[in-house]
C-alpha cells in the first residue's frame, strides 16, 4: 500500500505541512479540486507529479459557486474513495478544510474578474459562478503559495479566468491546463456524471460526438454558421436544452467568425434532464 498523502483541516496545520513540505527548496504544485475524485482529476495529479517535486490536492466543495437553486447540498462526497485514490497517485498532502475555515463569520470579500469571466458563456447561465471560484481560488493560492496550479481544460473558460486572476493579482503561480480526460465513448469525466440514468448517460456522448463532427467540417471549409447551426440542432435532437454551442477564439473567448480569426474552440453547455454538462474542442 503506498503511504497516505498528508491530511490537514486547519489553518495552524496546513502552515506546518507547508514548511515541511518546503525544505530542500522543493517545488511545489497544487491540484484544486472539489472532491468526488475520477481520472480527470488524477490527471492533473499526475501531470503535477512531473513538473514539481511535492504535488498539493485541495478538496473543498466550495459554497460561493454554488447558485441557492443549484446542486451544493448533493453534490457527490467520496471522501475514503477520493484519500486511497490520492495516495496511489502519490499527492503528498492534502488541504481539506471546512466551510467555517475558508469563510469565517462575517467573511465579506470577493475577488471579482473581468475578461474572460465575461465572456458571455457561463457566465451567462450561472452568474455568481466566477467570483465564486476565483475567490476560492485566490484564497488556496494565498494559503499554500504554489509554484505551479494545474486546471482541466475541461472548464475551459474558468481556465482562462483562473490565468488572468494569477497574472493580475502578482500571485506568481503558473497555472498550466490539462487535456480532457474522456470515458471510452467520449463523454468528458465529470463528478457530475453519476447524476445521470442510464437513458441519459447512453444520450450524453452527443455532445462530444457534435463537437468532433463541427470540428472536422470547419477543418473541411464548412461555412462556420451553418456547422455551428447544424450542431445546435443534433444536440436538442439527442434530448439536450442546449445553454450554448458557441465557437470562439481559443485564447481571448471573444466569438469566432471564421477558422481565419485564429485557433478556434467550440464549446458547449447543455442539460439533460435537470444534469448540466459542459464540453469543448479545438478545432
Ligand atoms: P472539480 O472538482 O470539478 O471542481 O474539478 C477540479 C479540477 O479538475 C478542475 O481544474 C477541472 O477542470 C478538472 N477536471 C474535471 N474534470 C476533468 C476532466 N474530465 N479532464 C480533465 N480535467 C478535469
């Protein structure tokens, strides 16, 4: 049995964990997550494992990014399944504190962000979602003081946030994205997927399925409106309420009239019975 990462609940513990973990000028890596662990998370572990020398996993299921109608109250919590898993990949500690310890009584700060927070993609349908993570975020970074930070590519726009914050606020952390991590039949992992039926999980390969289908015909020339109306069209078809299907600049966010605007991402945001899921795919 590998030996069990670290654990550390409280403020006065994780500043111990940190200086024991800092000796020998060790580089350091952290991986935020909010638990309910799958490979895509282990993903970024591992890839974190290779560029630093002590690697970091936050769990925190964090209440300011949750809207009052949305999923906070049952949103999965694996936690025994999420430590053993943690240590085969070999994380060497791990922050897990609790809702009292990151938002004390009278909490009343909030990092705000423009840019690509206001893309006019998630931001959109969920509103408070932002300013929810990148407080939660700059606090972790605050508290650990990594040299690096791993996201999923698979929030593709909360990764271009979470750089612009690091880079505005001076918080001299790398953020480096990770490629999606998908299911064999190309549906991206996510904690949220055990919310869906059988029926839906068998639906719910439409959406990669649509952006691999757009990707390849604006790769062949095909007019971008009539790809991306195309695609809009077989999402709803396969059952989806479609939030958006939007192709965009793959750096700025900003709307992509042609392959000519440059590198292009298609991304996606959809429902499928009350399970909201989200995609996306360079072209
Ligand atoms: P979450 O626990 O859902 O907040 O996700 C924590 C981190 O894991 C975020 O940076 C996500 O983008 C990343 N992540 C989640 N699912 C995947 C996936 N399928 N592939 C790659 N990264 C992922």
């Amino acid at each position: 049995m590998p030996p069990a990462p670290t654990v550390v609940r409280t403020l006065p513990s994780l500043r111990r964990a940190l200086e024991r973990l800092r000796a020998r000028r060790a580089t350091v890596a952290l991986v935020p997550t909010m638990g309910a662990l799958h490979e895509g998370h282990l993903a970024l572990v591992r890839q974190a494992k290779k560029r630093a020398s002590r690697v970091i996993v936050s769990i925190f299921v964090n209440p300011t990014q949750f809207a009052p109608h949305e999923d906070f109250g049952s949103y999965p919590r694996t936690w025994k399944a999420d430590l053993a898993k943690l240590a085969e990949a070999k994380a060497d500690l791990i922050w897990r504190p609790d809702v009292s310890t990151m938002y004390p009584r009278d909490f009343a700060t909030r990092i705000s962000t423009e840019g690509p927070a206001m893309a006019d993609l998630e931001d959109r349908f969920r509103p408070h979602f932002f300013s929810g993570v990148t407080t939660v975020v700059g606090k972790l970074f605050i508290q650990c003081r990594p040299d690096i930070a791993l996201f999923g590519q698979k929030d593709y726009q909360q990764l271009k946030v979470v750089t612009r914050m690091a880079a505005d606020l001076d918080l001299g952390v790398k953020i480096i994205g990770v490629p999606i991590v998908r299911e064999r039949d190309g549906l991206a992992m996510s904690s949220r997927n055990v919310y869906l039926s059988n029926e839906q999980r068998a639906r719910a390969p439409a959406l990669y399925r649509t952006l691999k289908d757009a990707a390849g015909r604006l790769r062949n020339g095909d007019h971008l409106e009539a790809v991306m109306s195309d695609g809009a069209r077989t999402i709803e078809d396969a059952g989806f309420s479609l939030d958006y299907f939007e192709a965009r600049h793959a750096e700025t966010l900003s709307p992509a009239g042609s392959l000519k605007d440059g590198p292009v991402r298609l991304l996606v945001a959809a429902k499928i019975g009350d399970t909201r899921l989200i995609d996306n795919l360079g072209v």
